[in-house]
C-alpha cells in the first residue's frame, strides 16, 4: 500500500493524491511454489509534489530505480493538450 514518498531520502507521508506523482509498473512474479506459472501483479509508486519535479522511477534489470529527470530530458514525448 502507498503510504509515504517513494524517495527514501523524503520519505513524506501520502495523505493526498492532488500532489505528486503515481508510477504504475507492471510486474511479474513466481508462484510461492516455485512453479513455472507467473502472474501479473501491479505495483505502485509515488513521489510526493517536491520530488516530483526533479525526479522519477524507471524499472530497470534492478529493479525500481530513482533516477533524475534530468537524465531523461528529450527521452520522452510530452503531448500537449489542443
């Protein structure tokens, strides 16, 4: 369950989501059995308002990563409303 800043260094607590921004990734897991089946399980993230503007998360090999969002600038397609 959210309940703080995905940014361990924040670490705010989510009492609103007006503010901030969610990340949905889509994430596969074993059975508890260790059986070949997978299942398809969303997790979800978010970065308070603060952290948001500098920040986001990527899933890597890794896993969920926080990265700067200056790293990314050109990387995306903003679309923009008419």
């Amino acid at each position: 369950m959210l309940d703080h800043c995905a940014n361990p260094k924040c670490a705010k607590p989510l009492r609103y989501l007006r503010e901030g921004r969610i990340f949905v990734f889509d994430s596969l897991s074993s059975a508890p059995d260790g059986n070949a089946k997978r299942a398809h399980r969303l997790e979800h993230f978010w970065l308070c308002g603060t952290c948001s503007k500098t920040l986001l998360l990527a899933k890597t090999q890794q896993g969920i990563q926080l990265e700067s969002k200056a790293e990314h600038t050109g990387s995306f397609i903003h679309a923009q409303a008419s």
